[in-house]
C-alpha cells in the first residue's frame, strides 16, 4: 500500500506526542506555553480515541505489507 510509509511516520509522530504528555504531565510547574500545548495535545488524542480509536496501521492488518 503506498500509505505504509506515511502511516508508520504519524504513528511514530504520535508516540512522541504520548511520550512529551507524560513527560510534561509530570512536572510540578509547567510555563504557560507547554501547558497550552498539554491541554491541546490531551483534547487531541481524546477526540482521536472517542472517534473510534485510532486508524489500525496498513502493516498491522491482515495480508497487507
């Protein structure tokens, strides 16, 4: 599928994005910038998740590379 690459690129994309939330969720004081950017990053992922979850990867399913 000619998507593979582009899926595989947002899907690291994301885990980066999960891996920053934590990270900043952490921290006892966040400036006012990376607590806009949480507050935005964590409305995101929640629509993404409440649609339906997110889109299964084209390598993920079965019989296709």
């Amino acid at each position: 599928m000619a998507y593979g690459h582009a899926e595989r690129t947002l899907a690291t994309i994301r885990l980066l994005e999960a891996e920053t939330r934590e990270l900043l969720a952490r921290q006892e004081y966040l400036n006012p910038e990376h607590a806009e950017w949480l507050r935005e990053a964590a409305d995101s992922a929640s629509r993404r998740l409440g649609s339906g979850g997110a889109a299964r990867l084209a390598h993920d399913q079965a019989g296709v590379r």
